[in-house]
C-alpha cells in the first residue's frame, strides 16, 4: 500500500476515537463549589465531570430560568451516523481512490465540522438567552436588557460570580489529527503522481 493510502486510512480511523473520549468538557468555578461543576460533551451523551455534577448544573440554573441540561438531544443520533459514515468512506478511499478522493474526504470532514461547532454554539446560545420570564432570580445588563448566561463556545468566560471554560477534549484530538492525516495524504499522493509523471 502507498504512503499515502496508510495516511488517509490512518485519517480515517482516528475520528471514531470520538466514540470512546468526549470531544468537549464546559467547567464552571464559583466561590460555593470548592470543586468546580464539570460536564463532559461525547458525540453521543452528556456526562458528568464528578458525580451529579449535571444535577448541581440544572439546580443551580433554574433559578435563573434556564433550561435543564437534557438527557439526549437529536444530534446524538445524528452525529454518530456522521462519523461512522464518514469513516467507512474514508476506508473505501484509502483502498481504492486516488489522492484527489483524500482531498474530496478532507473537505467534506472540514465542513462537517464546522457544521457540528455551528450547531453547538446555536445550542449554547438558546440555553444561556432563552429564559422563562417566570424565573425566581432575573439578572439584567447595565443598558437594562435581560442578561444571557452562554458560556463560552471557546476559553474562559466571567458570568457573574461564576467563571466558565470551555475547552476540546481527546475526542476532538482524534478527530482533527485525523482531518489533518487525510490531507497530508492528499499532499503525499499528489507529490507521489508528479514524480510518477515526471519519470
């Protein structure tokens, strides 16, 4: 097998990586909880970072009105689909197809991704702003508007007296060096054919 075939079937195993490690971890650190409150995002469930975390999380937020941290939302049956999907492709390809076809499954990886932070930014903001009126505590913002409680999409954020991260985990290692082999695959293979020609 070429070089670059091994790359790209190396590519297209690492993203199911994403089924054994979480691909996000949000923390949130206030004066109250000498350990801070943790949840894990895997591709396809929500888990606690130290035991009833999530439970603390959804207490701790319907005062404020938002809403409970669900035990399953769509995008765990879709996402999981996704990958493997993807990554069958990507076995065919790195068997069959040339380096332009790395180059194809590099791209479609690429917006699929940015289509998975896309959507869970959209999740973020909906939880952090759309609030039930009738909650006990309201906050609002020095221009008198109702204040948002989203978490960063990425690094660190003040919410009142709290401080939220959010950061990638290994899940989301395996699955951009697996993007990152596919195109060093497509670079391998496309060096390889010029060679190829060229003698």
């Amino acid at each position: 097998m070429k070089r670059s075939n091994i790359f790209m079937l190396i590519a297209a195993i690492l993203p199911l990586g994403l089924f054994l490690f979480p691909l996000w971890k949000i923390t949130l650190e206030a004066p109250q909880y000498p350990t801070p409150l943790g949840m894990y995002i895997y591709i396809n469930d929500f888990a606690d970072a130290n035991p009833h975390d999530i439970k603390n999380i959804n207490l701790m937020n319907h005062y404020v009105g938002m809403k409970y941290i669900p035990d399953a939302i769509p995008e765990f049956k879709i996402f999981p689909m996704a990958i493997i999907i993807t990554s069958v492709i990507g076995l065919l390809i790195a068997f069959m197809g040339n380096y332009k076809w790395f180059l194809g499954w590099f791209i479609l990886m690429v917006v699929m991704s940015a289509a998975g932070i896309y959507d869970f930014y959209l999740w973020e903001h909906d939880y952090g702003h759309n609030l039930d009126p009738k909650a006990i505590m309201k906050f609002t913002n020095p221009d008198g508007t109702q204040m948002g409680f989203q978490p960063p999409l990425f690094g660190t954020k003040k919410i009142l007296n709290f401080i939220a991260h959010s950061y990638p985990q290994l899940g989301a290692l395996f699955l951009g060096l697996g993007i990152g082999s596919s195109f060093i695959a497509y670079l391998i293979g496309k060096k390889s054919s010029k060679n190829t020609v060229a003698l």
